[in-house]
C-alpha cells in the first residue's frame, strides 16, 4: 500500500515526466587541408520516435580557412525558422549548434538528413562513418 502511494505522489508532481526518454550521440572527426572537424548529432528520442536532434559542426584551424567555412554556412543557412547559435567564434575555432524538433519544417529536416525514426537516422550517420553511442 505505501508502495502504491509513494507512486501515485511521484506520478502527481511530474517526477516520471520523462521516463522513457532516450539520447543517442554519433559523433564523426576528420582533418582536412589542414581543418579538423567534428560532427556531432544528439538524438533524443522514446520508443524509436526523434523528439528532436541537436546538429553540432565544430572546425579549427587557420583564420583564412576558417573564414570561408563561416561565409559558406552563412550562405547556406538562408531557411527560415532555422534554429542555429554560434557557440565558438575565435581566430582558429569556430563552433555552430542547430536545434531540429518536430516542429521544424521538413526543408531543414531533409538539409540535416533527418527522419521520424531514431533507427533510420542513425543507421544512416553510420554509413558516413559516424560513431554513434
């Protein structure tokens, strides 16, 4: 009986609202002309469905090259309601993070490659060569 009660307390205030929530993390690192990257997607996702996924490109390297892979994503990004933050804007790092749930319009979901499913997305990242966890 205290059982039940102390479950039905948990249950009333909210403590089990995100039971069943999972995250995934596939992560992709390369070096090239001498820019290292690294890709990470960050899928939540319950019962295989995607509540949404965070797109993080991370570069470093040197000014000039740095340069033309900002004014390429800045040209690139011309979506509307295309949830992006610079998170790292140096000399020699630079560091941009997009937030795609649900209710993103399916131009950006297919630009990120994403679907419903967290199976689909993930097999997908591992044939690129993505390591996922």
């Amino acid at each position: 009986m205290k059982i039940i009660l102390i479950c039905l307390i948990l249950l009333l205030t909210g403590c089990f609202e995100n039971s069943g929530n999972l995250k995934n993390e596939c992560v992709k690192s390369d070096t090239i002309n001498n820019i290292s990257y690294t890709t990470t997607y960050t899928i939540n996702f319950k019962q295989d469905i995607i509540s949404d996924v965070t797109v993080s490109y991370k570069y470093k390297g040197d000014k000039s090259s740095l340069n033309v892979i900002k004014e390429s994503i800045t040209s690139n990004d011309t979506e509307k309601n295309l949830d992006k933050n610079i998170i790292e804007n140096t000399d020699t790092s630079y560091e941009v993070l997009y937030k795609i749930n649900s209710s993103t319009n399916d131009i950006i979901k297919n630009k990120f490659g994403i679907s419903e499913k967290r199976s689909t997305l993930v097999s997908s990242l591992k044939e690129q060569g993505f390591t996922c966890k």
